[in-house]
C-alpha cells in the first residue's frame, strides 16, 4: 500500500569530499533494493533556497519521511520546518551523542516550552545525521527497521502536500539510479548534457539562523538585536527568520542573546550553536563556549563585540550595549551560571 511506503532523501555534502561521496553513494545504492522505500539524492539541505527544486520535491513527498545529511538532527528538523517540510518527530535509534567534553557540564533537564511548530501534519519525519557512524551499513539497518515500523503504520496521504511543484520538475528525483550515474559522471568530468539535466540546479553556500521552536518563547529578544533585518513576525506575530540572506556570514551573535538556546547556526563549529543535541532539552550544555569566551567574556558581551564588528564592516557606527539588549529577570538558568562561576570550573 503507497501510504506506508518511507522516502529516504540524502542530502549531499557541500564539495566533493570523497568519503562522504562514497558513503552517500553506498547508502543509495543499498536503500535503491529494498522494498517499501523511495530513495533520492538532493543537494545539501541548508544551502537549498525555498523554490529549489530539491526543495520542492521535499515538499511534494507524501507520507512517512527520513532525511539525512551532515547535519545535527536538531538542525536538519528546524530547517526542514523553515522550508514547510514537517511531521511528528519519528524515533531514531542511531543519533549523534551528547558532546562529552569537559567544557559540557551537568545541568538540570530543562523542559522544552517553546511555542511549537504550526500545520504539522499526520507523518514522522525522521532525521539522521551523518556524522555519527562511519560505515553506511549502520544507517542501512536502521532505515529499514524504521520502514518495517512503518509498515503497520498508515498515513493520510497527500492531504499535506505544500504548492504543486510540476512533475517534470521532480522528475530527477525520482530516479536515484540515473541521479547517481550522472553525478559519477560529473566527478570523473565526463558528464554531457543529459547527465546535466537529471543533476539538481547547483546551490550556493549560505548563512543564516535556523529557529527551533520547541525552545522558542517569542520573546523577541532576537529581532531587538539583530540591527540588519534578519528577523520578522508572521501573520500569527510568531518571530520568524524573514530576510535569511542579510545575515552576516560566520557571525551567531544572536544565538548567545537567545534566553532559550534556540537559535542554530547549522554550520557553526561549536556543536551548542550547530544545533547539537542535549544542550537544554537535554542534560548537558556548552557553557563556555555558547554563553562566552575562552578569555572570560559573558556571553552578551562576546554578542555585542560579534555585532559591533558587522556594524562596522558595514560602514555603520557600532552601538555596543546600547541597543536591543532587555534586562531579563534573573531565572534559574543565571542561578546556575553564577554557582557554577564560583566553583570557577
Ligand atoms: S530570542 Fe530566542 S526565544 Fe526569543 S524570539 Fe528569538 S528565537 Fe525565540
Ligand atoms: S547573526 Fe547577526 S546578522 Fe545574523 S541574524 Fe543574528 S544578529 Fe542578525
């Protein structure tokens, strides 16, 4: 029965890492000869523009979906939900770690309470991170006990589908074995026109904050701060990223002024601002380096200086602690901080 079939999308890696190549290519060429699952190729989810067309075709899947990417879980999921992809979150068994480093300490579990994502429609969406194991055999088992899951499972099917992306749009997605020819194609330097054709629009890399509102409040802290147009309301007055493109490249200043660590920066280098998991919702979180600097700098103040530098590179006058900064009521989380401040950890 089409409803309980699961589509798997994989999505590449930005440039042409070989192992990572191999290990996408591995995955689609198992999950290509199972039973009961759809599988394709798009280009690395975050760098994709809302009309692109893998973009679309990830809106077009009806039913059950599983995306994968180089990506934590948490960011994949977020940025999926910016783009009007979404689902109840589907249990995965294979997920990336809480970080064990020493600058993660114990922290008490913290409830998520934000205002929660809107339109979720009746599907799982699973999301798995490539980071976390390196042999493609270990995701290929667990697709398949996720699609065994979903086999005494129904789904309302297409009672969800966003817009009405054309057919032949779609069409290069729907046919993995000519998708990863042409793509082997083009790596060796042989491609001709038709290998072009099958092969998705080619996608540029971007910057820009992905919001998870499992954690958000719409405090609106974000929007006060940001001093380039990154931020807007919807029709619901719910904060939302609007004007992804004007964000500063490199710069998650905003993700230190967020009071519910819900801002990810899904390329940045620090697994807290990137989205990993187990920060707040979890047991753990990156103190040191999410809330401030190695140098002792708060975490307001390392936003400010982050700011202070765009405005300025912008030809704008730095406005330092002078703009868009509330002075929240202490919570338990500054209780926290400042305890742990004085066991000087
Ligand atoms: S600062 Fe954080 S919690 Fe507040 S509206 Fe922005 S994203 Fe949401
Ligand atoms: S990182 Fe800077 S420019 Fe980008 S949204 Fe946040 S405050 Fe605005």
């Amino acid at each position: 029965m089409a409803g309980t079939r699961l589509t798997v999308v994989i999505c590449q890696a930005q440039g042409r890492n070989p192992v990572k190549r191999q290990m996408e290519e591995d995955i689609l060429t198992s999950l290509i000869m199972e039973p009961g699952i759809d599988v394709s190729l798009v280009p690395h989810l975050y760098d994709m523009s809302n009309d692109h067309t893998g973009m679309m075709f990830l809106r077009s899947v009806p039913g059950n979906l599983l995306v994968m990417g180089w990506l934590y879980e948490r960011a994949t999921q977020w940025t999926l939900d910016r783009a009007g992809v979404r689902g109840h979150e589907g249990l995965t068994l294979l997920r990336s770690e809480p970080e064990e480093d020493e600058d993660f300490e114990d922290v008490e579990k913290h409830e998520a309470r934000g205002i929660g994502s809107v339109d979720v429609p009746d599907r799982k969406l699973y999301c798995m991170d490539l980071r976390v194991s390196e042999k493609a055999q270990d995701y290929i088992n667990e697709v398949v006990r996720i699609s065994n899951e979903n086999n005494v499972q129904t789904v309302d099917l297409m009672s969800f589908i966003n817009g009405t992306p054309k057919a032949e749009q779609l069409q290069r997605y729907l046919n993995p074995e000519r998708q990863l020819e042409a793509r082997k194609a083009l790596d060796s330097g042989s491609a001709n026109v038709a290998d072009k054709e099958v092969l998705p629009e080619d996608t540029n890399r971007r910057w820009y904050p992905v919001i998870d509102y499992s954690r958000c409040t719409n405090c609106m802290e974000c929007i006060d701060f940001c001093l380039f147009g990154v931020y807007g309301v919807d029709a619901l007055d719910r904060i939302l990223v609007e004007e992804q493109d004007n964000c500063k490249k490199g710069c998650p200043a905003c993700s230190r002024v967020c009071p519910e660590n819900a801002i990810i920066f899904p390329q940045h280098k620090t697994p807290a601002i990137a989205g990993a998991d187990g920060e707040v919702g979890g047991i753990k979180i990156d103190l040191s380096k999410l809330f401030g600097g190695d140098d002792g700098a708060s975490a307001i103040e390392m936003a400010v200086l982050e700011r202070d530098r765009e405005l300025i590179l912008d030809g704008r006058e730095a406005v330092g602690m002078s703009v868009g900064l509330k002075t929240r009521e202490r919570d338990e989380f500054d209780d926290l901080m400042d305890d742990l401040d004085s066991l000087e950890l």
